[in-house]
C-alpha cells in the first residue's frame, strides 16, 4: 500500500477531522482514508454504460433500432487533424 504525508495541514482542519473520527469511532486516520475514498470512488459515481441503457429503455429503443442505426451509420473512418 502506498503512503501519503500531507504538509502544512491547519489546526483547524486538524481538529475538525478528528472530531469527525470521533464521531465515526474511527481513528483519524481511518477516517481520511475513508474521505479519500468516498472521494475518488463515490457511490452515486455516474457510469455511462448503465445511463445509455437506462435511456434507451426509457425510449423504448429496442434491437431492431439498434440495427437499423447500425446499417446507415457512416463507417468512414475519421481523418486524424493535422498540424502545421
């Protein structure tokens, strides 16, 4: 596992997060880890797949759209843009 050290950290800020442990039965660090990972992995996070197919249902699109979306979809490859 990897280690983190966080530099000039207020003293309020400090205080606030091990009242908020306190307040979890947490210790201060468990409960930055938990911020952290509530943080960067939250459960409500959007995931695209599962809201294009909550949106296709909620359209009644159904496979034989889908094919036929798929038969005039222009399949010409895209240019990459250039530079100068």
């Amino acid at each position: 596992m990897s280690t983190v050290t966080v530099r000039n950290l207020p003293d309020e800020i400090h205080r606030a997060l091990n009242a908020r442990a306190t307040k979890h039965g947490r210790s201060t660090e468990a409960e930055i880890r938990n911020i952290l990972e509530a943080t960067v992995n939250p459960p409500e996070r959007l995931h695209l797949g599962t809201a294009l197919a909550e949106l296709g249902r909620r359209i009644g699109l159904t496979d034989a759209d889908v094919e036929l979306i798929n038969q005039v979809r222009d399949r010409t490859p895209i240019k990459p843009i250039e530079f100068e």
